[in-house]
C-alpha cells in the first residue's frame, strides 16, 4: 500500500493572503505606497479623494475604483487626471460585495505602476466584507460618516479594528444630528483603543489639510512604513 | 457496467430557494406576513422600526434582528415591548454580511409565530448581498437615506430592483445637504420604473403616517399580496 504523507505547514496562508503577498511584491518591485479605503456605501470615499487628489505635491496618484457595477466615481476622478482603473465585481466576480486580492491582481495589468507613486483602492461600499480581504496594501483607511450613528464602531468593530486611519466625515452635519461625537469616539476606542482619526468634513474643507498630510507621508518612500 | 442517469430538473431551487420556501410554508401555516427591511448601514431601519412599532393597531408586531454582532437594535425595540429574536451572523456564519434562509430558518424555533401577525426581518446593514437572498418573506423594503447621495439607485440596482417599497429616509436633513431629491427619484425610476416609495424623516415624523399604514395593510391577511 502505498501512502503520501502531506503535511500541513503551520501558518500556511490562504489563498487570498498568498496573491495579497504576489501584488505587495509588485507594488514594492514599482515603489508604490498603497492604501485600501474602505467605508458604508455613501460615506464619502470619492470625495474625500476628489478634495485632495489634485493638492499632493511631488506625488503621483493613483486610484483603482472598485464598484458592483458601474465607473460614475471613476469618472469623477478621471475628470480631474487622476489615472483611475475601474474594477467591477458584477461582471466575472459575481455581484461581490468586495475586493479581495485576486480581483485586485487581475486589475494590475492596467496599471501602470511606473507611472504613480501612491495608488488609493477604493473599495466597494460595505462595513462587513472588505475588511476580512488583504489585498497587499500598506495601510487601511475607512470613513465613517457622522450620519450613520455613533454606534457603528460596536456593530462593525472588525471594519474599525481592521484600519490604521478613520475619518470621520461629514462633521459639518454635526448641528444637525442627534449624533454625540464623544460617544462615537468612546465607541471607536472600545474597539481599537487610540487609533489615528481625523475629523473631516468633504463639503466645508474641515481637516482635509490633516488628511492630505496623512496620505503625503504614506507615499513617500522615507517616511512610510516598511 | 452500471450508470445511474441524473436528470437535473428545469427550474430547479437552489437551496436557498428552497428553505425560503419552507419558511414561507412555516410563515403561512401561522398567518403571519414577513417583511425583509434592507438598507445600508447606519440609514436608520430601526429607527423607522422604533416609530411605528407601538402605533400598529390591532396588529401584533414581531422582529428578527439581524447584525454580524451585539443586539443594540434588538435592546432599543425590546425597550418598547415588541417580541425581538436577534440573529447573530458572526458566531456560527462566519460573520456573514447578509441573512440568508437558512440562518432565518435557524431562528424559527425562537419566534413564536403564533402569537405575531407581521414579522419584520431587519437584515444586516449592506446594499449588496442581502437582495440575493430570499428569506420566505412576502415583501423587501428598503431604506435609503439621502445622505448617501442621489447616485445609489444606479451603483447597487439589484437592491433597489429587489423591493416593493422604498423609504427615503433623512428628509429633515434635505436643507442641510447637496442633494437633489429629483435626480434620486430620477435614478430610482431607471432601475426600479414605478416603484412605490415613500419619504419620510424618523427625526421629525414626516412620512411616518404613510409608512404605518403600509405596514398595517402588509399585516392584514385580508389585504396582503398572497
């Protein structure tokens, strides 16, 4: 009788962390600084990036739009030239509520990595999914609107764990709202005690120079993390 | 040699089909009518919940409260008296971003269906999965609210094709806002031509009238759709 052995190696990656680890090679190979922004559908990501995409000196942006279906944020960006490749994830990935590695890695082809120093991939609107997919980037980012509730930490604390960075948007809205800022704060350290926020808010221009900072510094080669 | 001829049936269920159906078989042996309320996160589905829940005459209320974790919505209703059952998609579904049948069907034995006469399902927050997924319910409302911006029609059409009914949440705020409620509405016709919809404001009561009656005709065995 004849039998294999085959041994499970202990701490073997899954598939998606396996190609997340083959785009960081590439991004890494073409010196690009990548960061995956994440949030509820309506939070905010486009024009958050829209506000500053044309305010980052001496870098070169990027943006991979990913969407269920369709390229109305894409278009927003490819207005200002900003070179943007869009991903949808109706046709071929099956309506997924997500990006994972894989689709990612199936978009570099249409990237021209030589060409940006920072690539932004916008994430399909969603608190849940995104968050359990690496997809090889630097940094997590998420948006959190004010008009979601001050609770959203506590029923999303995976999405608010996941990221190095929330900004908390929409703040303008705050005389408008029953929303209590502190509660939302005390909530967001609950679970992910002392993470970097920075309140912002897309329309009134409040804390988007913090926030262009933030992305200044993780595109350039020197200053972010290895 | 033996062969064993598998026909495979036009118009076979797939599973999911086919436990919604046993739900739905479980839901009319009780003669209780079932709405699945989708939305967004953070667009106020138990708010609107929480106004109408109380001023239902005549109608028993129940609610099967689905979140990835915790039961703060679930505790707000409970406050006011209405049978809740929270569903937890994270321990046992692997933190699933939608409800899907068979986790509705897992709930069952926790309702008692006797004594209810209108059972709303208040799904996980996400524009996405959860309109791939028939529950046994006899309607989908979802909400949307109109800080999410006028162009969520066109980037997550199946959930808005998907329901019979939806409520445009946030009104009070339309002041505040660059939002144009014309071109949503607009947008909501090209995906979902016609669809019934209210606007309606949980902060000021505008709408909730409208959508108390809704609900009432829903729960009426004479009225509701069979």
């Amino acid at each position: 009788m004849h039998r294999t052995k085959v041994r499970i190696v202990e701490g073997a990656l899954d598939a998606n962390d396996t190609i997340a680890q083959a785009n960081r090679a590439d991004f890494d190979r073409a010196d690009v600084r990548v960061v995956n922004l994440m949030s509820a559908p309506g939070a905010g990501k486009t024009a958050l990036l829209e506000r500053v995409a044309t305010d980052l000196p001496g870098l070169r942006l990027g943006v991979l739009e990913g969407d269920v279906e369709g390229s109305m944020d894409a278009d927003r960006l490819a207005a200002l030239h900003v070179p943007v490749t869009q991903l949808n994830t109706a046709p071929g990935f099956g309506g997924e509520c997500h990006l994972d590695a894989n689709m990612v890695r199936s978009a570099l082809p249409g990237l021209a990595l030589d060409e940006i120093d920072l690539l932004v991939i916008e994430n399909v609107g969603n608190l849940v999914c995104p968050a359990e997919f690496r997809v090889g980037e630097d940094a997590r980012v998420m948006v959190s609107a004010i008009t979601e509730g001050e609770e959203k930490p506590l029923k999303y604390p995976l999405m608010f764990r996941a990221c190095e960075l929330v900004l908390v948007n929409k703040i303008d809205l705050l005389p408008h709202l029953d929303f209590d800022l502190d509660k939302f704060l005390y909530n967001l350290d609950q679970v992910s005690p002392g993470v970097e926020r920075i309140l912002v808010s897309a329309k009134t221009g409040e804390g988007l120079g913090e926030w262009r900072d933030w992305l200044a510094r993780m595109g350039s080669p020197v200053e972010a993390p290895a």
